[in-house]
C-alpha cells in the first residue's frame, strides 16, 4: 500500500514543530519586554475632569484638545532584526510544496 501523497512525512513534522517552537519562543520573550514607558509607572493627574472647553471655535470636547503625541514601538528594532534573521532561514528550510500530480 502506497502512503498517501497528502499525509505528511516525519521530516515535515519536524519541520513544522521546529517553526512553531521558534516562534512561539522568539514571540513569547518579545512579549515579556517591558515598555520604556511601563518603568517609569503610571502619572495619575489630581485634576477635575472636564468634558468640554469653550474655545474660539465654540464648545469642544476637551479630549481632543489635548490629544497624546503617537508612542514610540515598544519593540527595539534589533529584536525585529533577530526575528527576521531566524525566520528567514527557518522559511528556506521548510519542505518544497508537493504537487498533486
């Protein structure tokens, strides 16, 4: 009996596990970086909260005055590097596609 051109082989699994352990490893350490902005603690502001402002414009939402600037990435661009430079090769490694035929 001839095994099925779909069931995949030991080495494929092996394969596969591998990028999933890498991944998995490599995405589990990156989510344990710490934002800069997370050391420093939360800033808790004493004031009264206002909802809206009159401004020369009329009356406006107060939250939109005073808009935070975006944040930088949490990630350093070395660990993306890292990334790239491990799954890459990994991506090489894994097994032509089979065609059906």
């Amino acid at each position: 009996m001839r095994p099925s051109s779909l069931a995949p082989q030991a080495h494929d699994v092996k394969h596969i596990l591998l990028m999933v352990l890498v991944l998995l490893s490599v995405g589990g350490w990156a989510a344990t970086v710490v934002p800069p902005a997370a050391r420093n603690g939360a800033q808790v502001s004493a004031a009264p909260q206002i909802d809206w402002v009159r401004t020369a414009d009329g009356w406006e939402y107060a939250a939109h005055l005073h808009s935070t600037p975006p944040r930088d990435a949490s990630l350093h661009p070395l660990v993306v590097a890292g990334f790239m430079t491990l799954a890459g090769p990994l991506a090489l490694l894994a097994p032509p596609k089979r065609s059906r035929g």
